[in-house]
C-alpha cells in the first residue's frame, strides 16, 4: 500500500465526494477516501445516488456537515446527471479540496464538474502529504516509472484517489449525529438507461475489489507432456477458479495477444486482461501467476501485489528470480484442478 501522509495544519476546506453502488452501499474505494479525510482532520461529505441519505448514516467516522442528492435520475451512472450533481454539491459544500474515489464513474464525471465550476483536477492519486500548510498529492507518471508531487492553486481542487492506494477503515457508527442536508436538482438527461450489458467476455472478470489477482500465461495454451494442447481443459481449469474464487483475473501479453489473432484459444480473456509494462498495474493483496514465465515487461506491472505466488514447470524461469515470494515448481493443469475440488 502506498500511504504517505504527513500530518500538520493544512488551509483546505476538505469534502469527500462520494457516490453510492448500485446496492445503495459505500463500495470499498469509498472507504478508503474517507479514512484518508478523516487523517487530515475536520471534513464534510456528500453522497450521491441511490439511496444515498442511507448510506450517509452508515458511513463511518465524523464528517461535519453531510450532503446528499438521492432522487432516482441520480441512481444510475450517467455522466450528465453525474457532473451536475458532483458541481452542485461540491459548489454547496463551499469546498477548496474535493476527495473523490477514483471509480469508472467518478472518473468520467468529475472532469466535467471541475471546468464548469472553474477548478483543477488531478486523478490517480496514491500518497497525500500536508507541507507547511498546504496539500500535496502524489501520483505516477510514465507508466509507474516516475513518482511526481501535485500542488495546485487553484480551487475547488479535486483530487481522484486510486482505489487501493489507501487503507479503508472497518465500518464503525458515526461518532456525532449530524442531519443529513438532502439537495433537490432537477435535470433532464438525454440518455436514458435501459440496463446493463456484459462485456464481449460474457462477464466481468476484472475486479479491482478482489483480494487474489489471478494471471493466466501463455503455457496453458503450450503442448503438454502428452504432446497435445487442452485448451478446453485449460478453459475449464481457469474459469472455474475465477468463479469460486471471485479472484480478478489478469493475463499475460502473449495469452492475450494468441486470442486476438483469430485463434480463439481462451475468448474470456482480453487486452483489458493484460497485466504488465504495456498493460495493467493492479492493486490486490496477493496474486497467484500460473502457466507465466514472469519475464520482467509482464512482472512490472505487478508492483502493487503485495504478496506473490507463482506455479511454473521450469524452476528457472523468472519469478523464481526474485520476482515471486513463492514458486510452486508444478504442473499448473493439475495444480489448479486439484485446487478448485478443494474450493467445493
Ligand atoms: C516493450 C515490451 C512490452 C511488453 N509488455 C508486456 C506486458 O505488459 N505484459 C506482459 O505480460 N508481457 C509483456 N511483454 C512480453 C513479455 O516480455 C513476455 O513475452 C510475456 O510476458 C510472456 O508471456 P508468458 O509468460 O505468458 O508466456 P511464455 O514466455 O511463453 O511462458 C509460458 C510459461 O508457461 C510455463 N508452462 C507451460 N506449461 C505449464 C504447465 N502445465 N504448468 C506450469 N507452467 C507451465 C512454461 O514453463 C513457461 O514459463 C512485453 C514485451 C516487450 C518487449
């Protein structure tokens, strides 16, 4: 986990911005926004979408003044209804610093917000650090190769955290009871949402919630000891622990790139699936790489797993190079078979 905060006397005026999940709960990046106000001192916070008052009231910690916006064209994620709630409540709220979860939704909307209300934005922020009396936020550049530092002047501020950068407290009652402040806001959005439809993949397999990342390799689709391919099997063996698991699932460029030559080897995994220097940089808890050589270009982008496991046949293939905390020396087929019959 990347935290980096100082305490000290910071100048902002601090509102967390957050929006609920389609159950009507604070999702787990919401969290981790608000234990991270909460370590920087007083703050107020808004929420927006489905049932939003409700979850005002479960969210942990003492915000000082609570906003809410809960009529139902705000329930479902749509970037108008969005951007004009996150400007209203921000615009409300009087805030200079906005703290927002960097969620698919948030990150769509609040770019919008920010030009209309005349501020600054800054997204992907992993650290947050009081300097004298102001705030600096840091985030990566150039493909996680350069850490920089963000100060801005200019206000409302709002700075996207990336999910996972920082530690979501345990759900506690709120320490004071404070009314929550409902906003009315009439919009009348052009797009209309009819429901939602799954990927090409046929499910969402990417789940950045997930503890277990778990990476397919190219070997799951190589000739086996008997000389043939099983990529039935190896389908099979894969899906089946993303399912039991609800692990997120990740690959390597050279599994992704056989699918996208026409070869339709294993079709649930995509470019989006790609972990690594030209792909993803995930943030879990642990992962567990199989049939994967862990050259470096794919391993970089494992620098936010914390704990890492790897089955390989070859006992000198990367991640038993210091890449891995544990390599199982093993058949991955038979490794991963014997582990979903355990997972029953
Ligand atoms: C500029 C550049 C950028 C790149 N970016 C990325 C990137 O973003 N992501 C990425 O992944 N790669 C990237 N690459 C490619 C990377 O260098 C490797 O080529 C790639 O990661 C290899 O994929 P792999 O390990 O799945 O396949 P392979 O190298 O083919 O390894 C397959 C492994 O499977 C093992 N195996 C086979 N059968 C079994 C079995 N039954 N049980 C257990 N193990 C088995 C083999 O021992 C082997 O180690 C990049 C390369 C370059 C040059």
């Amino acid at each position: 986990m990347d935290q980096r905060l100082m305490q000290g006397k910071h100048m902002e005026k601090i509102l967390v911005l957050l929006h609920t999940e389609a159950d009507g709960s604070l999702g787990r990046a919401a969290r981790e926004c608000l234990s991270l106000a909460a370590s920087l001192g007083k703050y107020d916070l808004a929420i927006s979408g489905a049932d939003a008052s409700a979850a005002a009231n479960s969210a942990e910690g003492s915000a000082e003044r609570i906003l809410c916006i809960a009529a139902d064209e705000f329930a479902v994620p749509r970037s108008s209804t969005d951007s004009a709630a996150a400007e209203m409540l921000i615009r409300t709220s009087g805030a200079t610093l906005v703290l927002a979860p960097g969620t698919s939704r948030w990150s769509r909307a609040l770019p919008m917000a920010a030009a209309r209300l005349g501020g600054v934005i800054d997204t992907h922020a992993v650290g947050l650090e009081v300097v004298g009396d102001s705030i600096q936020v840091k985030r990566w550049f150039y493909r996680q190769r350069i850490e920089g530092t963000v100060a801005r002047s200019g206000s409302p501020w709002i700075v996207v955290i990336e999910p996972g950068a920082f530690t979501a407290t345990e759900a506690t009652p709120r320490q004071a009871t404070i009314e929550t402040q409902s906003l009315e806001l009439a919009v009348s959005p052009r797009t209309t949402v009819e429901g939602t439809i799954s990927t090409a993949a046929g499910e969402q397999t990417i789940r950045p919630d997930a503890a277990l990342l778990f990476v397919a390799g190219a070997g799951w689709t190589k000739k086996q000891k008997d000389g043939q391919v099983h990529f039935a099997d190896a389908a099979d063996r894969i899906q089946t622990f993303v399912h039991k698991s609800k692990c997120s699932l990740g690959s390597s460029k050279s599994l992704v790139d056989l699918s996208s030559e026409g070869e339709a080897v294993l079709p649930f995994l995509t470019h989006l699936h790609q972990v690594g220097q030209t792909g993803s940089t995930p943030r879990h808890r642990k992962g567990l790489a199989t049939c994967c050589h862990g050259e470096e270009p794919h391993v970089v982008g494992w620098r936010f797993i914390n704990e890492r496991r790897a089955v390989n046949l070859d006992p000198n293939c990367g991640w038993a190079r210091g890449k891995a905390d544990v390599l199982y020396v093993a058949d991955a087929f038979e490794v991963m078979k014997e582990l979903n019959a355990l997972l029953d």
